[in-house]
C-alpha cells in the first residue's frame, strides 16, 4: 500500500464538510452569537406584510396581490457592525433575488429599504457569491474576481481570481445553502457552502463605508420566497 500523501484542492476539502442538508457542523460556528431565536422576529425590523416566521425559518415572500414600493429589508436591530463574521443559511426560489447587506445604511425616505454592500443570492445563480453595491456603485466584484476600489475610479479593478465563476457555481445546491461574509477593515470576501466566492478590497474613501446596518433582501419582482435559518454573528 503506498503512503504517498493526496493533496485535495482547498475549496473541495471546505466544501466536503457541508452535510447533505447544507448544514455545517457544529463547531463551525464557535465564538459566533445566534441573532434569530427561530420562533420570533424579535431583534429584526420588517415589513410583516412580506416577512413572516415559518418552522423556524425567517421567510420572505412576494406575490402578485403583494408587491413591495422597493426592495424590502428585514433589518437586525443588534448593532451596525464593523469588522465581522456573519453565516445563515438560505433557500431561494428559481424566480427569486435576494441577499445579505452589511455595512449599510436606512434610507430616510423609503422605509425598509437599504443601501450598501449586498452579498448577492438569486435562484438562478447567475449572481450568487458577487458584490453588489445596492443604490451605489453597483456590481463591485463579479463571482470569481477579486476586486480593488480606489477613488476617482470609476470601475473596479480586476486584481486576481479566486476561480472560475461556473466552477464555482457548480459548490451552490439546490435547496439550502450556508452564506458567509468576513468584513474585515476595507475587504470583504463572500463563501458559499464554505467556497470564497468573491474578494473585494474597497481603497474608495469616498464611497467605502467603516460599519452600517445588516440586512437580508427581498427584491421587488412579480412573485419569489426566500427562506433564512440559523443566523449568527462574530465581532
């Protein structure tokens, strides 16, 4: 029998330690605070017309007889972060765009509705994993680019790679998936099922944001649902 030692690509070793059911193990989420009780909406503020609770689930839904003014947020009200972990796990309609928004801020005039960085989930997968900048500068890192901001440029530059964007899309499940984002100082990088997905470093001083609300999307569409389960955070 040989002895010689196999050496497996990082991003498959991550991604052998999701379950079945997209669920990571236990220990994954040490020194993280769970911020949905699983029962209640207590700690988040939201529009209960398109939120509700569900099985432990947090949902959010559009349908024909119920349509959004905007893009609505379901919004921790535990802080505005700065640099942080934050993991949940998600399940999206086919027809449904969605997302996690960190460092952001409430727009005066809308209520609900958000704009900052967005880690992007949509049902089809076309964005899944990037950087979205909502009511900003828009799509700051594709899916498999590492991204560098500066100020006084208009487009972001395309520093690296962390994969190919379909290779990539093929770690993302149907059914439930985990989403990660580390911010930390001025980079932001986004996991799917334990695979980084995209990297941004934002050197913007006029534009980059220090800290800001969190909030999970639900787009303004003819109809979508969107499903999160087991939400923590790490400071």
């Amino acid at each position: 029998m040989s002895h010689k030692k196999t050496w497996l690509p990082l991003t498959l070793v991550l991604a052998t330690l999701v379950t079945s059911t997209g669920l990571f193990a236990q220990n994954a989420h040490e020194g993280f605070v769970k911020i949905f009780d699983g029962k209640t909406l207590n700690g988040w503020d939201a529009d209960t017309n398109f939120w509700r609770v569900q099985n432990g689930v947090i949902i959010g839904e559009v349908t024909p007889a119920k349509q959004p003014q905007a893009n609505t947020f379901i919004i921790w009200t535990g802080g505005q972060p700065a640099d942080f972990e934050f993991k949940a796990e998600y399940r999206i309609s086919a027809d449904g765009n969605s997302g996690v928004q960190y460092r952001s801020e409430e727009l005066k005039d809308i209520r609900h509705a958000l704009k900052g960085y967005q880690a992007d989930i949509d049902g089809g997968n076309v964005y899944t994993g990037q950087n979205y900048e909502e009511r900003g500068r828009g799509f700051l890192a594709w899916r498999g680019q590492k991204a560098l901001l500066k100020t006084g440029v208009e487009k972001p530059i395309i520093t690296g790679s962390v994969g190919n964007t379909d290779t990539l899309k093929k770690y993302i499940k149907k059914g439930w998936n985990q989403i990660h984002i580390i911010a930390k100082g001025n980079k932001f990088q986004h996991f799917i099922n334990g695979v980084l997905m995209s990297e941004t470093v934002d050197e913007d001083a006029d534009h980059r944001k220090a800290n800001g609300v969190i909030g999970l999307q639900l787009h303004v569409l003819p109809k979508m649902k969107v499903e999160y389960r087991n939400i923590y955070i790490k400071q």
